[in-house]
C-alpha cells in the first residue's frame, strides 16, 4: 500500500500577522496509523521540503501521545523536512491521498490547480480521498467533476 500525505506550505493566517501551517496531531496520529501498519508513505507539499507547523497545535495543553513520538521520532521529522513538490506526485503512483488538516491549505491548497488536479485524478481512478478537518475545502474540483452526495 502506497499512500502520499498532502501538507500545506503556507505559514501565515491571513493578514492577522499570525502564523500558521499544518495541525500537528492531524499529521502525527495518521503518520503513525499509516507507518505502523507497514504503508509506504510519501510526504508532499506545494513548494516542498519543511511544512510549516501551527504553533497553537503544538502549545502544551495540546500535546498527544502521537505528537510526544513525532517528537522523539528522528526518521518521522526527517520525511516531515523533505516533502516532495505536489506538482511532482502522481495519482497513478499512489494508492489514496491523504490531506492532512490545519489553517494554512486554505491558502495554498484549497483553489491550487495542481492539488485540484490532483485530487480529481484520484477520483477519476477510483481511488480513496481522505480529507482531515477544514481539508474538505481543498476539494473545490471543477465544475465537470462532481463528488457523490
């Protein structure tokens, strides 16, 4: 099984002044589920490389046991560092897409030509989308592809 893991590369929460990024425990419980269960994962983001992290998903009183392993987990912080261009992922490489949850796709992800295209590549084959939290606003496809009610 083959899975790519969709993470945001946009850091700030409109023009707050805020940051933003990803929700770190809606990276690390399914990171976790996934690569325990011998998945092969592969981590993408718009620009690649590091993802930007919420800092509110990461204050004390949010902690998790899955966040507490990220944490000690050298190999799991190294595939978080390299993500992979999403313009380099393809549907026909993958098994499902996950996106996972925060803030910032709602920058980057939810009107991005590439992730549209992406996730309507996966439709189109037939594969499973997941989509964590807010992530469902990523799923703007066209106006031709059209999701079951």
């Amino acid at each position: 099984m083959k899975i790519v893991m969709v993470l945001t590369s946009h850091d700030r929460l409109g023009d707050t002044g805020r940051k933003t990024g990803f929700w770190l425990e809606e990276f690390a419980a399914p990171y976790f589920v996934f690569r325990d269960a011998g998945v092969e994962l592969t981590l993408a983001s718009p620009n690649g490389g590091q993802p930007p992290i919420d800092p509110k998903s990461d204050l004390p009183e949010n902690q998790t046991a899955a966040m507490a392993r990220f944490k000690r987990d050298e190999a799991a912080q190294q595939a978080l560092a390299h993500t992979i261009p999403l313009a380099d992922v393809r549907a026909a490489d993958y098994d499902t897409v996950f996106y996972v949850g925060g803030h910032g796709p709602m920058w980057d992800l939810a009107e991005s030509p590439v992730s549209i295209a992406l996730l309507e590549s996966f439709y189109d084959s037939g594969k499973p989308i997941a989509l964590v939290c807010t992530r469902p606003a990523c799923s703007a496809m066209s106006p031709t592809t059209a999701l079951p009610s």
